[in-house]
C-alpha cells in the first residue's frame, strides 16, 4: 500500500511531454517514473553524487581560506612578538639606564652619522672599557650597564656603542692591511 500513494504522485508529477513519449511507447513507464524521481530530489536539494566539480571547487575554496588565515595568524603573531621584545626593551632601557650628567662631549657614529652625549669623566672611561654601553632609545641615547645592554642584545635591540664585545665580522674587514697597524683608541677625545 506504501507503493500506491508514491505512484499516484509520480503519476501526477509527469510532464505533458513524458505522457506523449510513454504513450507513443518510445520510454517505459519505469524510465518516466525514474526521471520524475530525480527531478524531485534535485528540487529538494538530496541530489545524488552529482556536482562533483562543484565539491571540488568548493574544498579548494575552502582550502585557500584555511591557508590564507593560517598566514593572516601567523603574521598578526609575529608582529605582537615584535610589540612585545619592543616594550621589553623600552622596559630594561628605562629601569637600568644611567644619568648622564658631565661637560665632556662623548662622539661616537651612529650609522652614517656622528651623534653626541655628555658624560663626566667615569663615564667616559667606563664606555671606553666597555663597562657601560650606549642604546638608542626613543628619539635620543641612554648609558645602561654591560648586564642590561646583553639582555637588550637578547631581545635583537640596537645598542649604538659597545667597545666591550667582540665584533669578529666589523674588524678591520675591509681595511687595507697597511691601514691595520694603525689602531685608533677608542677613548680619543675630539
């Protein structure tokens, strides 16, 4: 009895078109009723396999999302890695860093430029020695003690001029060889 109503409604739902092919015999009644079948499904969304490329399409959809916010993440977490070392290092500059109150003008070369600061005395011998370190900080420069600026270097920060750590790669590299035998120290006076 489950059969009669399905067929009474396949009967219903055929076309104009089918009736004349099924009465001309050029379809069977099962082909017909096969056909009303599947128009039903794919109206109701329960299409079968079909629409393979369009799952495809899909999942590559999909996949591109996934790797584009995969990328997006990564980024926004090497940026806030990069906020954060930059306020640790604003942090150490700002709890260790050195008064600097004196009448000698210390020079030193930062990048292209040469930059000054005044110190006294002791500082100035300390900084030659390599004791104390020159950071840039904010729009100007700080003293901090050997301990600060190697966590400074920890962190990748700049520190201006440190006479205390060996720079293998900056000495003398392109230097002539007769210009070698000539060391300037570093706590000339200008």
């Amino acid at each position: 009895m489950s059969l009669q109503p399905e067929k009474l409604r396949l009967d219903a739902m055929r076309t104009p078109l089918q009736e004349q092919l099924l009465k001309a015999g050029l379809v069977k009644k099962h082909n017909v009723a096969a056909a009303v079948r599947e128009q039903n499904q794919q109206r109701q969304g329960k299409s079968p396999a079909s629409g393979g490329e369009e799952r495809i399409n899909a999942q590559q959809l999909q996949v591109e999302r996934v790797e584009r916010d995969r990328a997006l993440a990564a980024e926004q977490k090497s940026s806030a890695r990069t906020r954060e070392l930059r306020a640790q290092i604003r942090q150490i500059v700002e709890t260790h860093k050195i008064a600097r109150a004196g009448e000698i003008d210390y020079r030193f070369a930062d990048n292209t430029s040469i930059k000054s600061i005044l110190v006294n005395p002791l500082q100035r011998s300390q900084l030659a020695k390599g004791v104390l370190v020159i950071v840039q900080h904010d729009q100007g420069y700080e003293l901090l003690p050997r301990a600060a600026a190697d966590m400074v270097y920890e962190r990748n920060g700049s520190v201006v001029v440190d006479h205390g750590r060996t720079q293998a790669s900056n000495a003398h590299s392109g230097d002539d060889p007769y210009y070698q035998r000539f060391v300037v120290p570093d706590d000339l006076i200008w």
